[in-house]
C-alpha cells in the first residue's frame, strides 16, 4: 500500500498515510466480518460474505463502478454500495503503487439489488465534482464466429466447435435474409462460462485457425441487453426475427390479427425482421406463444417480447453511443447479433449498432461529459496531435490516417439512387489523391444509406479496411474498434 493518500472525508483533502490505510481496512473487515484478499491485480472484500451457504449468486446480480477516484478504497466505497442491498463480494482493481485503477466490481445477493445500486448510485457524486458511473456487469459467456461458409448448417457448426474448444453449451446460427437454406456466414457459441468462452477465445484469437479450411474471425460477441422484470411487464411490442424481405407490414399485421382481429395497432418491418406493436400487453403475450415457429411466406418466424431502450442519458450510453434512432426511440431487441455488428460493410442502419460491446475493463476513452469550472484553463491544440483512439467516428480517423502519412485530406463525392418504395439512398465514393494514380483510384462500399451520415461514415469504414489491405500502415484491430463505438 502506498505510504500516502487523499482522504476525502467531509470533502476535505487531507493526507491519509499507509498505516492509516491499513487501520481504515482493518476496522471495515472488525465491523463487517467479511475478508479481503489481495491477488492478480485486485482486492477482494468477501466473496462469499460471511455465514454464506449455497453457490455464489446468478449472473445479473453484478454490477460495474467507473470513475472511482484513485485515492478512494473500501472504507469509503462499501458503505456507500451497502445501501442498495448486501454485497456479496467487491473487487477493487489496484495498481502496484497501492492506488485504485478507478473501477470495480461489486456483485450482490440478488438482481434486485444490483438494478437498485444502478438507479440510486449512477451519477452519484461520491466526492464534491466526482461522479461515479454503475452499470450492469455480465460476464460474456458467448464468442462471435465469423467467415463461416454459408452452407454449413447448425449442427455441422456445434459439432466442428466442440471438437476444437471445451465447454459448448450451444450455438445460434441465423439463416440468411435472402436465402433461408443458407446461414449469414457467422455464427454465435455460447459456453458453459466466462472462463470457458476466454480460453476458446485465447485459442481461436490469432487469426490462423482455420475451419473447413476457411480462416474465421473471433471476438467477444454483444451481450444480451438486460431490462428489469418491472419493465419488461409493461412491454406490449413483440419482436418478430426471420421474416422473409419480401413479406409486406400488412401481411404481418394481417397474420398477427388473426388470433384476435384489431388486437395489432401498427407493424413497423426493417429488412428481414419487424416490431408488432399490440394495443394490450395480455394481446401481445398471447400472440406470441401462437405465433412462434409459425410461416410466413414460407419462412419459419422466431418471436419474442421486445425490450425497451432505457431513455434516460445514463453513463453506458455515455460510454457506448448514442440509442438507435431506428428503434423508434421505444424499441430494440436484446441480441445486437440481428445486424451482424462485428463486420464491417453492414446494412445501412449504422449508428444503431456503433454501441460497443461491454467489457469488465474500463473503455480507452471514456466517452462522457465533465463539468467545465469557471477559470478552467484552456489549451489550443490540433486534432493531429491527439492519439489515435481520441477519434469515435471512422470519418475522423481517415482525415487522421492521411494527415499521419502526410497525404492530401480524402474527397468525398455523394451519389444517390430510389429505391423500389421511394426513398432516395446515397454512397459516397471517397478519392485519396496520394494514391489516386495507383492500383484503385477510388473507394465506395456496396451498400447504399438513408441518411447523409450513415453514408459518409460507411464510406469511411470501408477506405480503411482496403487501405489496411493495400498499404499495411491501417490497423485492423483500430478498424474494429471504430466499429464497436
């Protein structure tokens, strides 16, 4: 432990020795009766706490704290976390010096009590100007699988994963939206645990392994949203995945009528899948358990309840984009899998899956907002001089790659279409005058956006994978990064 320290009682700085440290933590485990253990870069208060029968709670009763002040430890911080419900166990993330890393972990008995530490302490000012940030913590038991060969049916993919990595427990594979006897060409596996799923992931991660001599891609996929029993409740929407992209919102709506006429009020169909909205909750449920499985124009329909975005400006949304604006603002399913977020060159819905995944590790910029202090002293600098991972959007990082290799900025020149139902779409196709006499002299994606941002920033994405590709100076890891924010 570090010989001194910030003591933010009362809101004074003061300076707190290590021995005073010491006495804090000792008089905490006197009252409390939990232990604390130091290992791997964290401490341990409880785990189990004291008197403790049975295995530790069920996922979902563990929540994540960001922005801890460095200064700040368990004499402070469980007292204040103690309010929302008994902890179970709390990790504190430390450094070798004996301050916090400024993030934690603290699991609770129940999920009750973890959805209360996120209403009551996010946001909470744990110090005067110091707000800290709570939000769900999962431990991601699920790999996404992609540039599987899109013949390979569901039971061909489990049994080839169980033999390469341990402790599958399944795998969710969506045909595809165009053809249905043909999956999208990645894949989901789910693992018996967190551990499990790390060491497949260590296994598959360096990008030489091969299944039916095809070089896949792994990574983390998006965990599932979760939404309190409370809410979920009230919804009335239904989530309706693997229709056919040619079956119209009034043949859905006529479907749905069917086992109660007028009981749907609106269907709202995005490519290959759609949200029913019913007029009652009990309508809706019941529609549900009739129509799941059920054909549609010949395909085989999957349906759920919806879960409702949180529309309060919480921290994570702060940390991982902004809501999807094509959720109408009231709607998204759980599992971001639907629109393939982990590939670059997606469907024209882009901001709605820029959320990047959740990890236990703190972001590489916290993408929030501080309070600006009257007298703050301010410093002019250019964009160039920051680093790279200071930049969210891909439009950025181009103008960024080409200032670093000092080319000329990229020239964007828009087009536009009409689609079948009339709405006008646009690409942009992107010139780097560096290297417009070379072997491409412009690059445009093959998809085409409703809105002049989507276009640009899919643009974008797409010069930088082919830049990585032709000139190996572009990260494709920083690509991917870019993605997931």
């Amino acid at each position: 432990m570090s010989e001194e320290t910030v003591d933010g009682t009362n809101g004074c700085s003061k300076v707190r020795t290590g021995t005073q440290n010491e006495a804090a933590l000792l008089a905490l485990m006197e009252k409390t009766g939990y232990n604390m253990v130091q290992e791997n870069g964290q401490r341990k208060f409880g785990g189990p706490p004291p008197g403790w029968e049975g295995p530790p709670p069920p996922r979902g009763c563990e929540v994540f704290v960001g922005k801890i002040p460095r200064d700040m430890y368990e004499d402070e911080l469980v007292p204040v976390f103690e309010r929302a419900g008994k902890i179970y166990e709390f990790r504190l993330m430390m450094e070798f010096s004996g301050e916090n890393r400024g993030y934690a972990f603290v699991m609770y008995t129940t999920k009750e009590e973890a959805q209360l530490a996120i209403r009551i302490l996010n946001n909470y000012e744990i110090r005067p100007g110091k707000f800290i940030g709570v939000c769900v913590s999962l431990d991601n038991c699920r790999l996404f699988i992609g540039a599987i060969p899109k013949e390979k049916r569901k039971e061909e993919i489990l049994d080839e994963m169980k033999k390469v990595t341990e402790g599958v427990v399944d795998v969710i594979v969506y045909p595809s939206a165009t053809d249905k006897t043909k999956n999208r060409g990645f894949a989901f596996v789910e693992y018996e645990s967190h551990r499990a799923a790390a060491m497949a992931r260590r296994k598959l991660i360096p990008g030489t392994f091969q299944l039916w001599g095809h070089t896949i891609q792994v990574d983390w996929a998006d965990p599932e949203k979760e939404v309190d029993e409370e809410t979920m409740q009230r919804v009335k929407v239904l989530y309706v995945r693997n229709l056919m992209i040619s079956t119209t919102e009034e043949t859905i709506k006529a479907e749905f009528n069917k086992f109660k006429p007028g009981t749907v009020e609106r269907v709202k169909k995005l490519r290959d899948y759609a949200f029913v909205h019913f007029f009652n909750r009990e309508d809706a449920v019941a529609a549900m358990s009739v129509m799941n499985g059920k054909c549609i124009d010949g395909a085989s329909i999957e349906v759920t309840l919806a879960k409702p975005v949180n529309k309060e400006n919480t921290w994570r949304q702060h940390l991982n984009g902004q809501i999807s604006p094509n959720s109408e603002n009231l709607i998204v399913f759980a599992n971001k899998e639907e629109s393939h977020p982990k590939i670059l060159g997606k469907p024209p819905t882009l901001p709605a899956r820029l959320n990047g995944q959740h990890s236990p590790s703190p972001p590489e910029i916290e993408r929030c907002t501080y309070p600006f202090f009257p007298g703050t002293k301010l410093t002019p600098i250019s964009m160039y001089s920051l680093k790279s991972n200071h930049f969210n959007s891909a439009v950025m990082h181009l103008d960024y790659y080409c200032n670093k290799n000092n080319w000329a900025p990229p020239e964007y020149y828009l087009y536009s279409t009409t689609s079948q139902d009339g709405k006008v779409l646009l690409v942009y196709k992107i010139v780097i005058p560096a290297i417009a006499n070379g072997s491409q002299s412009y690059f445009m994606p093959d998809k085409l956006c409703t809105t002049l941002e989507d276009a640009k920033e899919l643009a974008a994405q797409f010069t930088l994978l082919h830049l990585d590709r032709e000139h190996s100076l572009f990260s494709l890891d920083l690509c991917r990064r870019i993605w997931r924010k």
